[in-house]
C-alpha cells in the first residue's frame, strides 16, 4: 500500500510537471511578451507610482497637522534643535580642523628655520615631493622627436589645380 501511494505521488508530481513544461511549449512566446509587456509598464509607471506615494503622505501630515496644531509646531521646534545641534557640531570639527592646519604650518616653518639654522649651502629648503619636474629627455626645443610635425600644403596661385 505504501509502495503505491509513493508511485501515485510521483505520478502525480510528473503530471503537474509535464502539464507545466507542456503549456510553456505551447504558450512560452506569449508569456515572454507579456512579461516583457509588464516590466515596461513597471518601468514607465513607476515614478508615477513614487509621486502618487509622496503627495499622499503630504495630504495625510497636512490634514494631522490641521487636526492637531500643537504637533507642528512641536516638529519645527525639534528641527530648530536639530539645527542648531548639527550647526555646533560642525563649527567644532572646523574649529579643530583650522588648529590642526595652523599647527601642520607652524611646524613646517620651524623645520625650515632649522634648515637654515644649520646651514644648508647649495640645498633647497622646499622639499616638496610632489613639485613636478619634466621627464629627463625632454627638450622642448627640439619638437616632438617622433617625426610626425605637420607641414601644411604649398600655396599656388591656383588653388583646386586648374591654373595649367
């Protein structure tokens, strides 16, 4: 009895699943336009969707916001202090970033004064690493070396050819 109702249910299974893969056969062109056909509505209907959504969020704060006055102006207040909170927070980091600068200078002209303190003949004092310095073949008298220079065409008193 078990043994039968397994080979049912496998019966069963394969049924399902070649009554599935048939009407892919027989329908799998049409199902591919309207999938197609769906993903471009999606694709084309979709920001409409997103500003239908946003306005009416808005209607529904505004008609909170008419219901209860009280909650409006609680909301500006807790944006003020938002503000405020992110404005001082902001005015700190400038303030250490401009210390950190002032210091990052103050040390680099004392790394100069030793320098001189201690007598740097015939060396530069700015020891910039990223100063560009033109590569070591390069003269840009002699053109580009490669052979390549244009010349334009001879002037004739005949331009186009039919002087003779």
């Amino acid at each position: 009895m078990e043994v039968e109702e397994e080979i049912l249910a496998d019966e069963a299974e394969f049924s399902n699943l070649n009554y599935i893969s048939g009407f892919i056969q027989n329908n799998g062109w049409y199902l591919l336009a309207l999938v197609i056909i769906f993903i471009y509505f999606i694709v084309k209907l979709w920001p409409h969707y997103l500003k239908w959504l946003e306005r009416r969020s808005e209607a529904a704060y505004e008609a909170e916001i008419k219901k209860n006055p009280d909650l409006f102006k609680q909301k500006e207040d807790e944006m003020k202090k938002a503000r405020i909170k992110f404005q001082e927070e902001y005015e700190k980091k400038a303030k250490i970033a401009l210390e950190k600068q002032k210091e990052k200078e103050k040390r680099i002209i004392e790394e100069k004064q030793e320098l001189l303190k201690h007598g740097t003949t015939g060396q530069t004092i700015n020891n910039s690493k990223n100063s560009k310095k033109p590569k070591p073949d390069y003269n840009p008298l002699m053109g580009s070396g490669s052979g390549s220079n244009y010349r334009p065409p001879r002037r004739s008193p005949c331009s186009g050819g039919g002087c003779g």
